[in-house]
C-alpha cells in the first residue's frame, strides 16, 4: 500500500475530512488531498504531524506501507 492511500484510510478512521485535518497542521486542503493520492509525498516532518494526529505512531504507518 503506499502512504498516500494509508494517510488517506487513517484520516477516515479518525473521523477527520480533508479540511478539518489540513486545518490542523497547518496546509490546505488541496495539499493534503495531493499527499493522499499520490501526486506530492509530504515531507517527513508533515508525516509526523498527521501520525500525531490520527493517533498511530511513525512505525504503524510505515510497516503497512
């Protein structure tokens, strides 16, 4: 699976819209959909952020990858 499509399953299971997770750190909401379908990977710090904010760790994302 690539991120963008975890980042994107993660954010639905936190119960979070495009918008109301972009909002959260900070980019906007075109940003993040581009992260989610693969057109633009975020940066590590960016991955951080949404990994804090979903409630899975950096490890949980990445091994499912």
């Amino acid at each position: 699976m690539e991120i963008g499509k975890k980042l994107a399953d993660c954010r639905r299971a936190a119960g979070l819209t495009q918008q109301e997770a972009a909002n959260r750190i900070h980019v906007s909401r075109q940003c993040l959909g581009n992260w989610e379908t693969g057109q633009r990977q975020p940066r590590i710090g960016d991955i951080i952020q949404l990994c804090r904010l979903y409630g899975i760790t950096l490890d949980q994302l990445i091994d499912t990858v």
